[in-house]
C-alpha cells in the first residue's frame, strides 16, 4: 500500500513541484517509511535532496545500509526495535550517510505507524540538523527581540485587525496585549489623523513599499492629559511564495524628542519676538502708539486678548503713593484682539479711566510690582479679572480660560500693567510665558516712560509757546490777516518760532515773524522776550530798520542766541509796504494775474550778531495782492533742496484770491511732513480795498 503511494505521488507526469510556502517546505522536511525488516517503503521528494537517494534508489533497500554508517548501525538498529515494540516516539540527532559518501548530522524524529490492516511501519521525519538549528536559533532571536524590544511591534492581518504586540507597544499605548488581539488598528490608534494612517498602510500593503518614520502626535489613554508623539514604520509580510500575510508595525515613542524640539522651538520664537519688540515698541514718543505697538506685538503670539493699562497718577507725572490695598485708577491705552470676540467688550476701550477695586487681579499687579498668574481661570476668578459682573459674564462666554497680569516698571516705578488673556489658544499661561511677558512689558514700560516725560516736558513748553503768540483779529485796517503756528512732531521739544501782529497809529499794521534758534523751554522763553520787545518798539512808530537794531542790541544780551527776523510796516492809506530782513527767509508776493514771486531784500545777518544795518525796502501793496511771512520749517528739509522747496511753496499761492485760511492749510498740508524736525510760524496778509471816506464842502 505504501509503496502504491509512493509510486502514484512520484508519477513521472506530475506536474513542476510548486514554490516553498511555509515553514516546513523553508526546512525542506522529509518523510521516510520503514517496514518491520527496516526496508524503506516511502521517500519523499525532501528525502531525495536531503540524502541524496532518488525514490527509485532507495525504495526497498534497507535504510540500515543506504543511510547509516557501520560504527552507528548498532545503536540505530536498537532505537528502531525499540519504536516499534513500544510506539514510543524518539527525537534527537545523528549523523547520516549521504550518497556522495559524505556525513550530515540530521535531526530525526521517529514514530510507529499502524495501517487499516494492522501492519506496523516507523516513519521517520528528519531535516537538516544546521538549518534547523540556524532557523531555531532565528526564531529565539526574533522572539526575544520581540518581547524585549524597546520599540513597539505589532503583527496585523491583511484586515488590519491585530495577530500581536509586544509588551513594549502595551506600555507606548497603555492597551493590554490580550486586548488589542482582534481588534482593528484604527480602534487602538490615539491620532486625530488615523484614516490617514489607515490609508496609507493599505497601500503599504498592496505595493510592498515600505513606509518608514511617519510623524504623529496624540493623546493616549493612558495619559491623556498630555500630548505624545510616536515615529511609525509598517512593513508588508509575505511568505517565501509571496502570499500577503499582513503587515509589521513599529512604534517608536519619540514624545522626548518632540517635547525638546517643541521647547526649542517656542524658545526661538520668544527670541524672535524680543527682537521684534525691540524694534517695533517704542518708534514714537507717543504714549499711545508705543502701548499700541506694545498690544500688537503681544497679540496673538502671546494671547488672544492685550490690554495695556497705565495708571492714571503715572500718565500726569504726579508723585507715585506708595503702594496700598486702596483702589486704582487706570487709562486704557491699547486693546488689542488676535481674532473677533466678545471679551473685547469686557475691556476698557482705550483712552477710558477705569477705577479698579483693590482686590482686583490687575490692582494686586501694580501694588506689588509682581506678575499675577491664573493657569486655569475658574468661575470664581471672573470677579477678581473683569471690572464688573457684566464684563465677567463676557469674559466666561469668551471661554477665557487662563490670565495673565504683568506689571509696567520703568527706572524701579511700577506705571501700568499689561494685561493678558487665552480664549482660543488652549495653552495655559506658565512660567516661560511670565518670562517673555515681562522682557517685553519692561522693554515697552522704558519707552512708554520715555513717551510720558517728553509728552509732559513738550506739553509745558508748547503751552508756554502758544501763551507767547498773538491772539489777534484777522481783519485789520486795509488788511485781511490769517496765520498758523506748528510745532515740529519728530523733535523732543518745541522751538522759538512766532509771528505777531500789532496794531499801529495812522491804521498801519506791523507784520512780524522771527524764530530764535534753538529749542525747549528757553528758546520758547526767548520768543516771548522777544516779542514784548517788538511790540514795544513797534509802539514808537520806528521804522522797520530801526527796530530790528534795537532787537539786536536785546539778542546780544541774551546769552548763546541767534535769531532771524522779519520786520514789515503796512500803511493801508498809501498802499505802500516797507519791510526790513535779519537773516530771515524772503517773503513771497502773489498778484492775481500775475505769478507769485519771492521779494529779493538786502542782505543782512541774524539778530545778535551785533552792530549790523538793517536796510528797508518799501513796495507796492494793490488790493488782492498777498504777502506770505514764514519760517525756514515751512520749506527746509533734509532731502531736497530750498531753491526747489521755496519753488513749490510759490507754486500754491497760483490763486491768490483763494481764501486765506485755506491757503494756510494748502501751504502747510503741502510743504510739511510729520516727521519734519521743525517749528512752522505762518503768516499771510491780503491787502483791502480802502473805503472812500465822505469828504465836506467847504
């Protein structure tokens, strides 16, 4: 019968053997049977390539004699009697005789047989005892790489359902091995992005392309408060005839190296927004902007909402109190949001004064010069941030949920705070935050200082100026009179520049516009000083030539000052106009009809510069002609040339009977800048037609 098997499965018409599948063909396992006279009655195809005997050759030989050296036949031959009288099995190891005469130890196991006829026969099943050995040994290395890899690993079948992990994936995912068998890969993965990842292991399946390295982030059940990040590989398992087993997953736990590189990463970035805020806070001594720029800088790379606040008793320059538990009062001075909310409403609009309880968060900020920090903004904590219950209802229905206070402290004196609140970014505020918001609340506390001195210092100096200028009718006899002061916008302190307009006997008009060089109070003092002394020469009706000796003679007792001066005397009863220059800018006359021009005076040097002539010339001034008296910040700048400037300056007087106060406006919107270093004193005069007075008959 075994025989009959052999011969039909060995048919010489069989088709080609096909491709190693599995374990046992990788091993090439063979199968002998024996008779009870230890003849061979089966031999596999594995037979033949391991011994070396075709089924032909070996088919009725005795095995003794094909397979087993003389000095092992004894021992062989016993191991044989003693499996087929008992049925126990053997397992072991012994060398075997192959046909090229060679020894090969073989692993054998041994076994009896019984058929339906009651015969007996041993089957022998043996395999290379090397490559099993080799093929053993792999299998222990991968099974202990497995369990005690640092790296997690998971089998999956072509379903992407679990066959095994290894107890490092259990500890990365917090999922018992027992649980994820079964279960779908999609169901265990903690990332928001999983159909991503499902997908592209499917394809990993279908080309065999390996897909190495994949970045995730999630939150495991194991620990979901905090975010991790895992490196993922998948590998497509086939068997030596490529049959698709499923797929290997690695999982490397790289939530250290996130953690760091994200560390790092938000260390850049506050780096880079001190940087910024270096050059972007404090452009203007501005109080305002520099709380502006402040506000932009914070939002929204800091927090959702930015309030700058500065207390009230600080923005006047008054004495600071000491510190108390007493309310304060704030004005708010920037708001600033990163994306449309009603948190917005809760806050002070800027410019507002705000009284703040000294129980508030912000209060406690000022008094103690220290950040105040809430991670986690409870309902109980509204009362303390918002001014009221309403702006406290606005702010829980913004969802702020975390809020931070930092004081404004320039030169040791604590002047504002700035304020912060989180509604959309989830990030609480920490330590590193209270870190950043401070550099950049005490780089913008400096320049807001800055801003409020020179704005209190300007303010006493342009008041003391405006307090020296003329407040005069614009109409006079025979002339109509418009004029402008502006003090410069780009310098730390006002100048000396004024204009004045003094009444005269016989119902002449004196025009006059000077400007003492220099700037600050001193300067403005020096106009004023100046001026009275105008007005009082003015007032002995001498010619213009005359007063500016006078006022030369005053300017060298005054000390280190120069000024330039414009002296003109207008007699609406002649028509006539004479005018008298100390170094200043020559006037422009505009005729209609004619194009305006610049009047070439004599030349003569500045006031106090000591025993100088000042020469006079007299024109015609016909009704509707204009006469324009100005200083050099009117038309000097630093990038254009005066022969050019004083060209566009002729250039808006083309209309001479343009109303005057729009010709002020057209002249300064015209010829100035914002940032011109500057004072401006602007004075026009158009002559009048004289009314035909009534005369008697005699």
């Amino acid at each position: 019968m075994a025989t009959e098997f052999f011969e039909t499965g060995h048919d010489a018409r069989r088709p080609e053997r096909p491709r190693p599948t599995g374990l046992l063909d990788v091993l090439s396992v063979a199968a002998v049977a024996l008779d009870t006279r230890g003849r061979v009655v089966f031999w596999s195809p594995q037979a033949e390539e391991l011994f070396g005997y075709s089924a032909e050759e070996a088919l009725g030989e005795q095995a003794a004699r094909l397979l087993v050296s003389p000095e092992h036949l004894q021992s062989v031959t016993s191991l044989f009697t003693d499996v087929l009288e008992t049925g126990r099995g053997w397992a072991g190891a012994f060398p075997v005789q192959h046909k090229d005469g060679s020894s090969r130890l073989t692993e054998f196991r041994a076994m009896r047989l019984l058929d339906d006829l009651g015969d007996v026969y041993a089957l022998g099943i043996a395999a290379d005892h090397t490559l099993l050995q080799r093929v053993e040994t792999d299998l222990a290395l991968c099974e202990q790489l497995i369990n005690q890899s640092p790296i997690g690993l998971a089998l999956l079948d072509p379903d992407l359902q679990y066959l095994l992990v290894n107890p490092a994936l259990e500890r990365i995912d917090g999922i018992p091995a027992e649980e994820h068998i079964g279960r779908r890969l999609r169901e265990t993965l903690p990332f928001p992005d999983v159909d991503t990842v499902e997908s592209a292991l499917r394809q990993v399946l279908t080309t065999g392309t390996p897909l190495l390295d994949q970045y995730h982030v999630g939150r495991p059940p194991a620990d979901p408060e905090h975010e991790h990040a895992w490196s993922l590989s998948f590998y497509r398992l086939a068997d030596p005839g490529g049959r698709v087993l499923g797929a290997a997953a690695s999982v490397v736990d790289v939530t250290e190296r996130h953690r760091a590189a994200a560390e790092a990463d938000r260390a850049r970035r506050r780096l880079a927004l001190v940087a910024e805020a270096s050059t972007r806070v404090g452009t203007t001594l501005d109080v305002q902007q520099t709380a502006h720029e402040l506000a932009e800088i914070a939002a929204p790379a800091l927090a959702d909402v930015v309030a700058v606040d500065v207390l009230d008793s600080a923005l006047s320059c008054r004495r600071m109190r000491r510190p108390d538990n007493g309310p304060e009062l704030f004005r708010a001075l920037a708001l600033k949001a990163a994306h449309p909310t009603v948190a917005v409403r809760a806050a002070d609009p800027p410019g507002d004064l705000a009284a703040y309880e000294g129980d508030r968060l912000v209060t406690l900020c000022v008094h103690t010069g220290r950040p105040v920090l809430v991670p986690e903004v409870k309902e109980r904590d509204l009362p303390r941030i918002a001014r009221d219950a309403e702006a406290g209802a606005l702010l829980a229905r913004a969802g702020v949920h975390s809020y931070l206070a930092v004081p404004l402290i320039a030169h040791g004196e604590v002047i504002g705070a700035l304020d912060l609140k989180r509604t959309q970014n989830p990030a609480p505020f920490d330590d590193d935050d209270v870190v950043l918001a401070s550099e950049l609340a005490g780089r913008a506390a400096v320049a807001i200082d800055n801003a409020r001195w020179f704005q209190s210092v300007r303010n006493t100096a342009l008041t003391l100026q405006r307090s020296l200028l003329p407040d005069h009718s614009p109409h006079h006899t025979g002339l109509e009179v418009a004029s402008r002061y502006q003090p410069a916008q780009a310098t730390s302190e006002v100048g000396g520049d004024w204009y004045d307009v003094i009444p005269l006997a016989g119902d002449k008009t004196a025009l006059v516009v000077g400007d003492v060089m220099g700037n600050g109070i001193d300067a403005a003092a020096t106009m004023g000083r100046l001026r009275t002394a105008t007005c009082a020469y003015a007032e002995l009706d001498l010619a213009p030539g005359e007063v500016l000796q006078h006022l030369d003679k005053v300017t060298c007792d005054l000390e280190h000052y120069i000024v330039t001066c414009l002296y003109a005397v207008y007699d609406p009863r002649t028509g006539r106009c004479t005018i008298a220059n100390a170094g200043h800018m020559p006037p422009a006359l505009a005729r209609p009809g004619r194009a305006p021009a610049l009047l070439e005076l004599p030349a003569a040097g500045p006031l106090g510069v000591g025993g100088i002539r000042f020469e006079a010339t007299t024109l015609e001034l016909r009704p509707g002609d204009l006469l324009v008296l100005y200083t050099d910040g009117l038309v000097e700048t630093r990038q254009h040339a005066i022969d050019d400037r004083l060209e566009v300056l002729l250039s808006f007087l083309d209309e001479p009977q343009r109303p005057l106060e729009e010709t002020c406006d057209r002249l300064l919107h015209g010829l100035r800048h914002p940032d011109d270093h500057d004072d401006v004193a602007l004075l026009i005069a158009r002559a009048l037609q004289m009314p035909v007075r009534d005369v008697g008959v005699s």
